[in-house]
C-alpha cells in the first residue's frame, strides 16, 4: 500500500476547487435539462391533443354528423362531365334530346 502517491494539502485543495466547479456546472447542466424536458414534454402533449382533435375533425362527414353533405370534402367521388360539343359531334350525337331517351 506503499504505492499511494502522497499529494501536500495545496494540491488537494486545489484539485478539489476543480471539482467543485465542476460539479457546479453539471449540476446547473442537470436544471436546464429537466426545464427543457418539461417544455419538450408539455409541447408532446399539446401536440397529441391537436392531432386527436384533427383526426376526429377528419372522420366525421355528413353521415356522421349535423354537417351537410357539401361539406364532405374526402371520399367524394369525382364529377363525371358531359362531353363536350365537340365531343358529342365527334361521337355523331345531334344536339338536343336523343332518342329513346
């Protein structure tokens, strides 16, 4: 147990001054952490209400709602369009009612 190197007062003290600073500083790093995790935590749960809020919003249409039926806005087939003039010439349909129709 010869082999513990024996330091004077001075340098422990001084090598114990550093730890103390640093010890300082990483309880200080600990504060800023634990702050930027409740606002990190806080802004989660705000976010997830959001999201549960906008995924009830996209589930309700006019079946499932009081909403009328314009206000669908998904799942709403396309429109199918009439030919155009052109279209119906280039199909050889007179314009006007068409018979037996």
């Amino acid at each position: 147990m010869e082999h513990i190197q024996k330091r004077s007062q001075s340098e422990l003290e001084a090598e114990n001054e550093v730890l103390r600073g640093e010890n300082e500083r990483l309880s200080h790093e600990i504060v800023q952490l634990h702050e930027r995790n409740n606002s990190l935590t806080a802004k989660i749960e705000m976010l997830t209400r959001k999201i549960t809020e906008l995924e009830k919003k996209l589930g309700q249409n006019s079946s499932n709602s009081s909403l009328p039926p314009s206000s669908d806005l998904f799942g709403r087939k396309a429109k199918t369009n009439s030919p155009s003039r052109k279209e119906r010439r280039a199909m050889e349909r007179k314009p006007g009612k068409q018979p037996g129709s």
